[in-house]
C-alpha cells in the first residue's frame, strides 16, 4: 500500500512511520525535517505550494502533522494554531484533488477537542467542546476532515488520541521525566487521578487496520493508570527512587503562587493548570477500537519498564508540532 504520512519526522509521526512500514506499506513522509530512514518530501501544510505530489496516487494518506506541546502566549500564538491544525488540514486535503484522491485518510486528532478537565471513560459521542486554541484547532480541523472525505467519497478514520508516550517523550510527560532523572520531581497528595496514555509505536502498528474500519476512535491502553503508578514506573526506569510525595494542599499553594507570578509575565515551573492535571481523573473508553479492529496493546506502564524513557544517547528528540509539518 502506497502511503503519505504528515508528520512524519516528529516525535509521534516517527513511530507512526515505523509502525506502517511494519505492516507493509510503502511510505512517504512530508515534513520539514527529513525523518532517518523514510521516502521524504519537503513539505509545510501551511504552504499550499509546497503540497504537490508526483507519481501514482496514494491509496492512503494519514494526516498527522500540526502544532503542539506550545503555550499560546500572544494572540498570534493563539491564530498560529489555527492556521496550522485547521487551515493546514485544509490545504493538505486540496492538494489530494483529482487522481490523487486516496481511497482511504486517517486524521490523527486529540481528545483535546472534548474540552474536558476530568471525566471516566468518555466515548467517542461524548460533545466537542474545546475552546482553547488547540482543542479548538482539533475540533475544526476534523470538521474539515469528515466534510471534505465525505464529499469526496474517500474511507475516513478519525484517532482520538490521549496522551502519547514513546522514547524521548515531549511536553509535560518528557518534563516530568527529566525531573525524575534529576531528582528534582515531587509527586502530588496519594497520586491516585487516573489518566488515558497510549503507546505511539502501538498506534503505528494499528493504523491499516484502523484505516479499513473507518470511524472514530479512541486509543489507550485500557489500563489508565494513576499518576503515583506512572510516576513510580518511570523512576524504575530511570533506576530512582520512587519520588517524594507533597501534600495537596501544600501543592495547591504553590500552583496558586505559580499562576499569580504568570499573570506577571514570568514563567513558573508550576501553577494550577499543572496542580488540576495531576490531581483529576480523565480517562477515555477504547471499546469502540477493540471491537472494531482487535485493538490490545499493552498497558504503557509496562512498556515503560520494558523500553525505557530516553534513547540510547539520553538526548531528546525534537519536539512534536514546533514545525507546521512536524508530528
């Protein structure tokens, strides 16, 4: 099978890349960076001039790069989302016209778009409410996405992912990860909110089958971990102790300071959009996934035990979504 992947030199798009090449198919990454290994394309979705594609059409095309992992601070951060998840999506999805058009796309989106703080085993019928500027860009650019394969009769798929760990993770799963290496980490109260993880190279491995049931889907690895086993298998990883635990309150006290010295202009490690993070439950239901195509991967703690944080040279990868083609 004859694939295009966005994305696919970023932090995410690399395992998808590896796991569709794994399954057989034949694959051309468009990006901004060349990924090691992979048929590339230099490509920006924010530039529709650069989205042409030469020899036979693609029978699938999985979109998957977009901004992410950035704090909008200007409300030009704030548009910068906009034109990269929804109008990149667009352009991309133009440039697929005619004797390109797939026979099958897949939209690698979020649980972002449900615009949830907490909430137990929510389901793919569960509102699209996202307001913040990445939410709010997912959601749109799925409404593009559903809009444009179905009046182009082309097989969609949707993935609702949580969030995504592998090696050298980035965000506020790979900044916890170099707090533990450093011993600088602290867990908050008894850690027992639970969160949806997903493997990255699971999703990979998924994503022909996924792409042949068409519809939307979440993917996690149906365990749901609290933060206090996350934590805690992290630092066996990293050969560390399990991390010193603060009291709640003592913790919401410092991420009330936190917030106070943002409003400042400042940038504090610490604040209580971080504080409500670790301490609500938000957790997403797969049934939908399994029953349709098998899906059973194993839970991300044990991977994390297994494969370690970091790769071999303990240096990060880049960060996922700071190119407007990168993963």
């Amino acid at each position: 099978m004859k694939c295009l992947l966005t994305g696919g030199a970023g932090f995410l798009g690399r395992m998808l890349a590896a796991g569709l090449r794994e399954s057989g198919a034949e694959v051309l990454v468009a990006d901004l960076r060349e990924p090691a290994g992979f048929a590339w394309q230099r490509a920006d979705i924010t530039r529709p001039e650069t989205l042409h594609w030469a020899g036979p059409r693609f029978e699938l095309v999985v979109h998957a790069a977009g901004l992410a992992h950035f704090t909008p601070r200007t409300s030009a951060d704030r548009r910068r989302f906009f034109e990269v998840n929804a109008d990149g999506t667009r352009n991309l999805l133009a440039s697929l016209g005619g004797p390109q058009r797939p026979a099958r796309a897949v939209l690698v989106s979020t649980v972002a778009v449900y615009g949830r703080e907490e909430g137990e085993r929510l389901d793919e019928d569960t509102p699209l409410a996202a307001a913040d500027p990445y939410g709010a860009s997912k959601r749109l650019a799925e409404g593009i996405f559903r809009a444009w394969a179905q009046e182009s009769g082309v097989g969609w798929t949707i993935l609702r992912l949580p969030l995504v760990y592998g090696k050298d993770p980035p965000g506020n799963l790979g900044a916890m990860a170099a707090a533990l290496r450093a011993g600088r980490y602290v867990g908050v109260g008894r850690g027992q909110a639970r969160r949806s993880l997903v493997w990255g190279v699971d999703v990979g491995r998924v994503l022909l089958a996924a792409a042949r049931a068409g519809g939307i889907f979440h993917l996690t690895d149906g365990r749901h971990p609290t933060f206090r086993e996350i934590e805690e298998a992290m630092a066996e990883a990293l050969g560390r102790a399990a991390p010193a635990r603060l009291p709640a309150s003592a913790a919401w006290m410092l991420a009330a300071a936190g917030s106070a010295l943002a409003k400042l202009g400042l940038r504090p490690p610490y604040d209580l959009d971080r504080f409500r993070k670790m301490t609500r439950t938000l957790t997403f239901n797969d049934a939908r996934a399994r029953a349709a195509f098998g899906w059973n991967p194993l839970p991300v703690t044990e991977r994390i035990r297994r494969e370690g944080i970091f790769s071999q040279s303990g240096v990060r990868g880049p960060l996922e979504g700071r190119s407007p083609a990168g993963g």
